[in-house]
C-alpha cells in the first residue's frame, strides 16, 4: 500500500518561502519561527534555489548581512507530483538530502521532508 503513494499523497502544500533578494537574516528568522531547516527559494513560483541552517553555518559570521542569492544551493534535486514514495526515499538515502522540492513546469508545487516520509510510514504499516 504505501508503495503506490506518490509525492502529491504526502507533500507539504503550504511551503514557507525565501526570495533571492531576501536578506539571510529574514530568511533565518522565518526558518526558526517555524521550525524548519531550510525553505526553498522562489521568484513568483518558480523554484531557484534552497537555504538551510546549514548554508548559513558554513557562510560564517556575516551570512546574516547578505542575500539568500548569495548562499543558497543552486543545483537542486527535484522531483514531480507523480513520483513515487520509493524514488524520493531513494533519492534522500543516497543524498542525505533532508528536503525535496516538488516542481511542475518549474513551479514549486510543494516539499517533502524526512518528515513527510516518516508520517506516511507511520500512517501505512
């Protein structure tokens, strides 16, 4: 059962955001107010990047005083609506990725979290 769920079945669809031009510090604060690790970045809806605590650990001491442009990841593994639970957990145990931003058209569409992947788990055994 819990093989045929896709990522629509277990995405967050409320995706707390960054833009580029957003200071770091912003961006910090939205990621402890609500308790994530890390927001994609988007211009409009489309997707460009990622930052986490992580980038902004590794920036050192004035990453708060630059722009998410700045540190966030470029390069990022996405996935689509229709892809299957297996895949996206494939991808995160291969990566360690801990987020996984779901696209259509370039658009984000929602994120998976370890959460995400736990819950439905935890919902399906």
């Amino acid at each position: 059962m819990i093989g045929k769920l896709r990522a629509r079945d277990i995405m967050l669809r409320d995706v707390i955001v960054a833009e580029p031009d957003d200071l770091v510090a912003a961006a910090n604060l939205k990621m402890v107010r609500a308790n994530v690790g890390g927001v994609p970045v988007v211009e409009g809806e489309r997707l460009v990047g990622l930052i986490t605590h992580r980038d902004i650990l590794l920036a050192g001491g004035e990453a708060l005083k630059l722009r998410v442009r700045d540190i966030m990841s470029k390069e990022l593994v996405v996935v689509d609506e229709d892809t299957p639970i297996g895949r996206i957990s494939r991808i995160m145990a291969d990566t360690g990725y801990q987020r996984i931003p779901v696209v259509e058209d370039g658009k984000l569409v929602g994120l998976i979290t370890q959460s995400c992947i736990i819950k439905a788990l935890a919902d399906h055994i």
